[in-house]
C-alpha cells in the first residue's frame, strides 16, 4: 500500500506489476482499493499492472468532512490529480458499481488519456431524483445478517485477511460518504455515446444489488464499433471479490483483442 497526492487529498492505492499496459481500478460505493486485491494478484501474472486507488474517505485514504467532497464528479476530479500524480500518460479506466459513475466523469474530462475503458455492474445514470410516488430507488441497511451473509458469500476469491481488512474499510467508512455519493448525477447522461475508445460492459446475471438490466442497457448506449459484453451466469454484483481469477482473465483478453499494443 502506497499513498499520492491528489489536489488536497492523500489517497491510498495499491499498485501490482511491471510494466507499460496499466490499468486503473475504481472501487464501488462503500468499498476500497482492497477489493481488486486477488484480481491484481491475476493481472499480475498476466503481464498486466495495475492501480487499485481507494477513493476520499475509503481504506487508509484522507477523509473530508464535506459532503460535495464523496460525489462521483469530485471523485472523478480526485482521480484526475492521482493519475497526474502517478505520471499515467495513457491507461485502461475500471470502474465497478458506483466506479462507473466516477468513471464517466472521468470520461468526460479526460478521453484522451485512456486507451480502453472497462464498467462492471454499474447503476443507471439518475439525473434528478425520483418524484414522491415514482420509482423508488432501493436502499438496503447493510447491517441486517441477510445483506452481511450475501456480501460474505461474493467475498470468498479474496483471503480470509484481505476479506476481514476490506470488511473493516466499509465499518468505517465516514458519514459524509453515503450521503455525498447520492444521485443525482448530472452532466454524463450523453457520455456513452461519444466514447471512442473500446468499452467492456460486464455484468452477473445474479446481480441482487444492481439490476443486470443496467449494464445491458449501457451497452446498447455505446457505439457498436467499439462496445464488447461479458456477462457473468450465476454471479453476483462483486465479480472482483467472487471470481476473481476469472474477471482477470476477461481483462486480460479484452486488451489483448481490443487494444494495440
């Protein structure tokens, strides 16, 4: 584990491998950069390095106490000044759940710097929030033994002591955190379309926290000339701490087929 310099903030990120093909991973929601360890540990054997940064407020990263601090847009800014920081001049962007949000602000700033671009299991795009009596936007308390149970079982691809430090990340997570990440998430409803860069859409079609029906349709927002689908059966909304060795094989192919070297 090493820490950079991102704006005011110090984020913790771990980095795994050699090499000039780099990609960047992007935690979901109330996780940190520990979930991509064994995911890491694969790519690495692969030939592949890789950057797990924990955002503001996850792992050993800085805290803030502003809320504006956790949005996806200032994520996506944060990770802007860690990747200037790291001297990343291109390099494959990986964002996972809430990761994808980061990701398309990042997206949108930054094009140029990436040379493909990977989102896993990633919510639809909310532009303003859901008028009383409308669709409702599902909450589940992540402290019930059923939620804890579930997380436990789509954990198991990391070792007993990744799994315990990651779970430790999320118990102490700062309040500020949940409540700055909500929608709405305005400015990137168009982003998807304008990509150029190969785009990987991954999902599990057991996926209980984000309907598999998102990844789907994000998908079918890019254009064809460069989207590409993996659809994990009978897999859950973490294939990063499930199946590992098997998500890390699906990036790796998709560079290799996808991206010049």
């Amino acid at each position: 584990m090493s820490k950079v310099q991102a704006g005011p903030f110090s984020l913790e990120y771990f980095d795994a491998g050699e090499g000039d093909r780099v990609m960047m991973l992007v935690h979901g929601a109330s996780s940190s950069g520990r979930i991509w360890h064994s995911v890491q540990a694969e790519l690495v054997k692969q030939g592949v390095r890789s950057i797990a940064l924990s955002l503001l407020g996850a792992g050993g990263s800085d805290r803030s106490e502003r809320e504006e601090d956790y949005q996806p847009e200032s994520y996506a800014k944060q990770l802007a000044d860690a990747v200037d920081a790291l001297e990343l001049s291109k390099f494959t962007l990986v964002g996972h759940s809430l990761g994808t949000i980061v990701a398309a602000y990042y997206a949108r700033d930054h094009a140029n710097r990436l040379e493909a671009l990977v989102q896993m299991a990633g919510p639809p795009i909310i532009n303003e929030l859901p008028k009383p009596g409308g669709a409702k936007i599902r909450v589940r308390n992540p402290d019930s033994p059923d939620v804890q149970a579930r997380w436990e079982e789509q954990h198991l691809g990391l070792p007993a002591e990744v799994r315990e430090a990651l779970r430790r990340d999320i118990d102490n997570n700062p309040p500020e955190r949940p409540k700055g990440q909500r929608p709405p998430w305005q400015g990137i409803d168009d982003v998807a379309e304008q990509l150029s860069v190969p785009t990987l859409v991954i999902g599990g079609d057991a996926d209980d926290i984000v309907h598999p029906q998102y990844p789907l349709q994000y998908y079918l927002s890019l254009p064809e000339d460069i989207r590409h689908l993996h659809v994990f059966h009978g897999i859950g909304h973490f294939p990063n701490g499930q199946i590992p060795k098997r998500l890390a094989g699906v990036f790796v192919r998709f560079l290799r087929e996808s991206v010049s070297s």
